[in-house]
C-alpha cells in the first residue's frame, strides 16, 4: 500500500545527530508503527480505551500486580501528579539539590503541585540514608514541613545510577521514618540496562512506593506514566493527574507507545544502545589529553571537563550543552539512534579541536 499522502515537508536532515540531549532524538520506528496500528475507529477517550487496558497488563508483567499505570504526557507533570499523592499540604519532599524537580522543572513541583522540596547536596547526584538524614527530622514540629516522601531519580540527573542494595537501603530508611519513596525513572529503562536486571529489582522489589515511568528517551513520541508500585497510602491519582492537566483525552496514542516500548524488549534495546554508544564515547575521550570524565559513565550521559574555547568550537559541529560553563563542565548525551560513526567522528572533532 503506498504512504498516505501528505503535504508536511521535510524541515530538517534527518542524518544529522547530536550529543545534546535523548529528547533530540526521533521516534523509533516501531512506536510509530504502534501509533499507526492504534489510529483508526473510535475508542473512549480519557483511559477507558483497549490500549490503556493492555497497557496495564504490560505494566504488571514488569512490576507485579498491584503495579498500576497513570499514563501522562510529560516527565514533569509524571513527578508532580505522583509526588502530591504522596505530600500532605503541610508535607516535603526529599531529594538531591541536583534533582530535576529541584533544577529543571521551572518551579512546577513547587507552583503546580503546591510542594515543598528539601534539598540535600550530594557529590554524584545519589542520596543515602546519612544524606537523607540532613533533611529527614522535625516530624513532630509545625514550624517545618514534613518530610513524608523521598525522590530519587534512577539514573540520576548526573548519569550515575543507584544498586538495587543502594535503593533498597533508601527504602528501608524512608519506611523507618514513616516516609514514601519515589523514583524519578524518566531513564529507568538506562539504568536496567547497566545493571543488567529486570525493572522491578530495584523498584518495588527494592520497596518503591511509587514511579515516574519514562517513555520519550526511551524512543516514545512524548508519554510518560506515574506507576503506583505499592498502592498503601497512595489516593486520588485519577484526580490529581487531571487537576494536574495530565489526563490526555485521546490516551491510546500514549499507552499504545508505552506498550510498544515495554510489552516485549524495545525499551531494553534502546536503552542498551544508548548505554553502549555512551561507553564508547566515554572510552574514546578518556585517551585524550586534557579532557577530565567527571563521573563513572554507567548510562547514556558522559559529563566531562575540557577546556571552554575547545568547548564553544565542538558546538559549532555538534549539538551539545554546557553543565556548568564556569568549570568547563559539559554534558554529552546518547540515545537510541545515536551511531557508531557519529561516535567516532565526534572524538576525532574533539582531538581536532584539542590540538589546535
Ligand atoms: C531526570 C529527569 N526527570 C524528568 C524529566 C522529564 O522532563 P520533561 O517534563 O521534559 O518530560 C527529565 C527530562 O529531561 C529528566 O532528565
């Protein structure tokens, strides 16, 4: 049958990749594929639809049966819907200063969600339960907000990724003070790559209470889900992600995505690509003199010092974001469809633009 006839054209070159961010990145061609197979008919709107229903089934082959999915459409509005089903209006939450609820949301878990953040520097972007415990007390005084949930995203904001043992204290800690845990996973499916287990290891068997699911790295169009792991405590999602502006009204086309991804091993494909072209990233600018790795490369990102002027001419010839310009810190991410070649040719630009 031929393509549907369409007069869009073609804005862009879709040869020409960067190291700037897995949003950068398209749509893997079996999630559009998935959104095809959903077009079509009528089906109700709002989450009553066939697709969310498997969605479901999806989700508890993954993380056990009391597993339910909350399909959103974005990572933030993932953190936000979850984290007020767990904070109390005179409640907190912790997490590392370095969190994307803390840095990258433009204050929407703080305006949209009403939620007070308790923030913990940390040296790789990890808690543990002695960081926890800077912010972790006073439940009993009314002059400060109560810590009742901590967020930890897996991986981190910095790359580095947390051990089922790692999350599995934080847990034990957390429950200890009467405290939830979430997980930020808008890369889980990264960080299930590099420890080589299934999701559930280090999510609810690891006693998560609560998930941010990502899909969009993972190869989706947009879609996300908050993944309510253990349901004790946890009330009114269905409300708060529609107060929250989160309740798509054509839902199959998020769910369709999410099972594409999930339902057999995509969602591990892509990750484990991503992770492999990082790793070989990081292997061929570890060589080079001058340029610093700043933190174990365990996923998709490779954060590394070098110097500024090296810095602002590799922009010139490839995508890619400072982390912190004053210390020459940048930010290379891979994805799905990142290839060997753009690879190499991106650690010969660098050797290029070192040398001169
Ligand atoms: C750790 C983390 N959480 C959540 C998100 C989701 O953000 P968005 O609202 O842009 O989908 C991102 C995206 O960059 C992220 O890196």
């Amino acid at each position: 049958m031929n393509p549907p006839r369409t007069d869009a054209r073609r804005h862009h070159d879709p040869d020409v990749r960067g190291f700037a961010s897995d949003n950068y990145a398209g749509v893997h061609p079996e999630v559009l594929a998935a959104l095809a197979v959903a077009n079509g008919g009528h089906q109700v709107a709002y989450g009553e639809d066939a697709y969310t229903e498997n969605l479901q089934q999806v989700i508890r082959s993954h993380f056990g049966p009391t597993a339910e999915a909350f399909p959103v459409f974005n990572g933030t509005g993932a953190n936000v819907v979850a984290l007020q089903a767990v904070v109390d209006r005179w409640g907190a939450v912790i997490c590392a200063e370095s969190a994307h609820i803390n840095v990258d949301e433009g204050g929407a878990p703080e305006r949209v969600g009403g939620l007070k953040l308790l923030t913990v520097p940390t040296p790789d972007g990890k808690l543990t339960p002695e960081l926890i415990d800077r912010q972790a007390y006073g439940w009993d005084d009314e002059h400060r907000a109560m810590p009742q949930v901590v967020s930890i995203a897996q991986t981190t904001e910095l790359g580095t990724v947390y051990t089922p043992d790692e999350i599995r204290a934080i847990c034990e800690h957390a429950h200890a003070h009467g405290m939830k845990v979430h997980v930020d996973g808008s890369r889980l499916a990264n960080a299930a790559a590099t420890l080589d287990v299934p999701l559930r290891t280090f999510t609810n068997a690891a006693g998560v209470d609560l998930l941010s699911l990502g899909g969009t790295k993972n190869g989706a169009l947009f879609g996300e889900a908050v993944v309510v792991l253990n349901p004790d405590g946890i009330r009114h999602m269905k409300h708060l992600r529609k107060l929250s502006m989160q309740l798509a009204s054509k839902m199959r086309f998020v769910s369709v995505q999410l099972e594409a991804l999930l339902a057999r091993d995509l969602w591990l494909r892509n990750a484990r690509h991503a992770n492999e072209m990082a790793q070989r990233l990081a292997e061929g600018v570890r060589a080079v003199h001058g340029v610093e790795i700043l933190y174990p490369v365990r996923a998709n990102a490779v954060f590394a010092r070098l110097p500024h002027d090296v810095s602002e001419r590799l922009q010139k010839r490839f995508r890619f974001y400072f982390w912190d310009e004053a210390a020459g810190d940048v930010r290379w991410m891979c994805a799905f469809d990142t290839t060997e070649d753009d690879v190499d040719m991106f650690v010969a630009a660098l050797k290029e633009e070192m040398a001169r």
